[in-house]
C-alpha cells in the first residue's frame, strides 16, 4: 500500500533545514522536546495553512506523513553516503550533513 506524499520534497528539506532542532544532533535545542515539537508543528503549519485549526486527530495525520517523509529522505541519504564512502560513521555523516 504507498501512500502519495502530496507535498514538494524539496521544498520539505528547506523547511526542516531553517528547523535546526530537527536535525542537527550538535544544535542545543535537539534534545529539547518541546522545541522540536513546536518545530513540526511550524512546519506542518507551513504546507497545511489551516493546521492549527484541524482537530487533533488530522493534525496527527498530517504530522505523521511529514516526519514519516523526512525520515523516509533523511535514511535514504545516509544509507547512499554510507554505500558512497564505503561504510562511513555515523559522526562524519553528521558532519557532512551539517
């Protein structure tokens, strides 16, 4: 069963990348959950206007397709850096990325 990702993926990755929090393991806020919830929440507020005003039930749907993207994008990229440099670690990954 695939499900149709109905947001730019480009356009996702800009907006995760202005989110610090959602990907830099070095950022302070990373670990702070509250900051990365509000993070996803701005930028599923970002690709749904109305966001805030769904109930909770939609708004976690939504929430799920977009982290379930990012994810999806986020291992794809390590898993071709690591077949690229030929097993690279995780801690040059990071700093690749960053």
């Amino acid at each position: 069963m695939s499900r149709i990702f109905k947001y730019d993926v480009v356009t996702l990755i800009e907006a995760i990348e202005n989110k610090p929090c959602l990907w830099d393991k070095t950022a302070d806020c990373f670990k702070d959950k509250i900051e990365k919830e509000k993070a996803w929440k701005d930028v599923c507020a970002f690709f749904e206007e109305d966001f805030l005003e769904k109930d909770k039930k939609e708004q976690h749907k939504i929430g799920e397709a977009i982290r379930g993207k990012w994810q999806n994008i986020r291992d794809s990229f390590v898993k071709s850096l690591k077949k690229k440099s030929g097993q690279a670690t995780t801690k040059n990954i990071c700093t690749m990325i960053t």
